[in-house]
C-alpha cells in the first residue's frame, strides 16, 4: 500500500495512469534557501515552467537578507501565490522613495536604519492561498486562514479567517468562536501521520461532536 503522505517526494500528486502531475510540489523539497524555512506537505501548483522555485513564489528574498519567509505544514498555494517581502520595500517615510543605495552602495547608510532589521513574513498552518493573491511584507497569516484569488494582503490575518480583496479584507471567520477555539487545540498538523490518517473523517467533516471527541483523545 502506497504511503498516505510521502514528505520525501518532489512531486506530491500521482495520477490516476500512475505518472505523477508536474505542476504541483511540496514546497520544502524544491526550496533551499537560507531564509526560507517550510514545513512538510505544503504545495505550491504552478502551471507554468519553473526553474527557481523560491525566486517564483518570493523573487525579492535573496540570501543574507535581513527578513525570512517562514511556511507552516500543510500549506496550499495556488499558481501565482506571491510573498513580496521586506526587501522589496522602499523608504515610505523619506521625501523620495527611490532606493538609491540599489545602485550605489556608498549611499547605504542612509538606508541601514530604514531596512536594517527586515519583518519576517510568517504563513500558518493549514493556510489556503488563491489564485495570484500576494502577501505584502511582514504580514502574519494565521492557521487555517484562507485567501481569495487575486488578494492582495497588507495587514495581518486572523485565524480561520477568509480573506478578499485588494486591499485584502475579512469575508467572513470560517467557523463559529467555539469551533476555532478546538481547532486550534487539536492542531492536527502537529499530530503523527498516522493519527492524522485516523481522524481524517473529521477533519474532512463539519462534525464538531467528533472534533471535540478528537481533541480529548489527542490534546486531552
């Protein structure tokens, strides 16, 4: 019997034919990156050919940059997912805008006060982004959270929180208070595969008895 999640494949979808689809992958074995860090069976689906993957979906992170792109599991990232991150930013405070000391490096301590400590951008677990939405710099996307095709997200984003717009704004909180209130204690991302295998009846549910029963047997 095939493995329920294989974390070690490049591509993450077999094909009915027994080929494997070439536009999807997990993320973490086609990123190295010193300041990328990904959790396992998050996938990005691109339909277009990629030869860097981290240049793809975070062309502005380069190595030794002050910020970083951390990924939780289970991530799912539609073609043309997007994180401009905070090297991409320009001084918003200054009379100019121009980034001078991109090309000249003698003006670069005018900059190391603006751009000296970049803001990570940090994507949660469980986190569903669309269509060619993009996550502005520094922004915090919380579990379970789902962002609509073409979002453009400049604030932070609420947990189990579904996101719209350019400028991205709250649709609607996925579940009732109560329901991701257990959601966040069970964090099955967390589990064992073999628990997650047990109770994907739940997760692949809106049974809030039987996820309540889950968090007792896992979380206590």
């Amino acid at each position: 019997m095939p493995a329920f999640l294989d974390a070690s494949l490049r591509h993450s979808i077999r094909l009915p034919d027994g080929n494997t689809y070439p536009n999807t992958v997990w993320l973490n074995r086609v990123i190295d990156h010193p300041n990328v860090r990904i959790g396992d069976f998050t996938y990005y689906n691109d339909f277009e050919p990629v030869d860097d993957y981290a240049a793809r979906i975070a062309p502005y992170l380069h190595p030794g940059a002050p910020e970083k792109l951390i990924i939780g599991r289970f991530g799912q990232f539609a073609h043309g997912t997007r994180f401009i991150t905070s090297s991409a930013d320009h001084p918003k405070r200054w009379f100019s805008a121009f980034p001078f000391a991109v090309f000249n490096h003698d003006c670069m301590d005018l900059y190391a006060e603006e751009f000296g400590t970049g803001r990570d951008t940090v994507i949660g677990n469980d986190v569903w982004i669309g269509h060619n939405a993009m996550i502005l710099p520094g922004v915090t996307v919380g579990d379970g959270a789902i962002i609509g095709a073409g979002a453009v997200v400049a604030r932070d984003v609420d947990p189990y929180m579904v996101m719209g717009g350019n400028p991205a704004k709250p649709v609607r909180r996925r579940f009732a208070p109560e329901v991701t209130a257990l959601l966040q204690r069970l964090r099955w991302w967390d589990l064992e595969l073999d628990q997650i295998r047990a109770i994907l009846p739940v997760l692949a549910s809106a049974d809030v008895a039987a996820l309540e029963a889950a968090v007792g047997c896992y979380r206590g």
